[in-house]
C-alpha cells in the first residue's frame, strides 16, 4: 500500500477493528432496534459497511479494466447481500466484514503503482483516482462507525 497516502493506509489497515470493539459484547436484540425512528439500526449500519467493502472492490476493478467508468448511486433497498448480512448475529456479521476486509486489503496490495492514477465516475461524487476511491471508502466507513457509537448511546424513541 505504498501507493496510498500513509493516513489512508494506517487506517485501512485497523480503523474496522472498531467495530467489534463496539459492538462485539452488545446483545443481538439492542443492535437490532430501531434507536431513530425510520433509520437504520447498528446492525443494518454494520452490515452496509460488509457489504460496501465489495461494492468499493468492484468498483476499482471496473476503473482498472474500463476508462472512466460511471458508477450509479448504490440502492440498499435492491440489495439481496445486504437484506442476508442485516439478519445475521453481530459475531457473525463482525466475522464476514473482517474477512471482508482482509480480502479488500490483500487485493488493494496488488495494485500496481501506475494504477492508482486511473479514474472513474460518480453520478453524484463527479470523478475519482483509485486512491480517492479507497480512501473514499475508508471516510463512508469512519461516518458510518460513528453513527453506530452514537446509536449504541442513545435511548430508543
């Protein structure tokens, strides 16, 4: 990850371990609650962030193979890998976003150096390097952790 800018790597490397640091000893049925009403969970916010690793993987390896490729918005609600992951026990779910991680690290390694100046397209975000992806992913994660901290502190509406 020597391409990466060191703060982007650092936390790639460890800034998901916070989840299970959180949420690994919290019961299944208070993850499950809906704390705000009409809003996601902490368990439906922990299983978007499983399933974006793959989404953001995706999506640099159409950048790689494609010139400037368009990415639409990602739709929760047509998401049959999010509907399975938002239903599974927290230990579980932890264990599926580690390996998950692991997997998008392992494959960000390969990059080679040229590549990460390569582009492509979001219909709301506008254009982006591999890198501006990764690190993308890495801010979407870090907001997304913090709004399961702050769900687990809040008392149910």
């Amino acid at each position: 990850m020597n391409n990466l800018p060191y703060s982007v790597a650092q936390r790639l490397q460890s800034q998901h371990l916070s989840m299970a640091e959180m949420m690994g000893a919290v019961p299944d049925e208070k993850l499950q609650a809906e704390i705000i009403t009409g809003k996601w969970s902490a368990l439906d916010n922990a299983a978007h962030l499983a399933v974006f690793q793959d989404i953001f993987k995706g999506r640099i390896e159409r950048v790689l193979e494609e010139d400037e490729p368009l990415f639409p918005p990602y739709k929760w609600e047509e998401d049959p890998l999010f509907a399975e992951y938002r239903k599974l026990p927290v230990k579980e779910l932890i264990a599926v976003y580690n390996d998950g991680r692991a997997d998008f690290t392992r494959f960000a390694n390969t990059i080679a150096p040229e590549s990460f100046g390569r582009y492509g397209r979001h219909s709301v975000y506008g254009r982006f390097s591999v890198a501006e992806l990764v690190e993308m992913m890495i801010l979407h994660e870090s907001h997304h952790l913090f709004i399961i901290f702050k769900l687990l502190r809040v008392t149910p509406k």
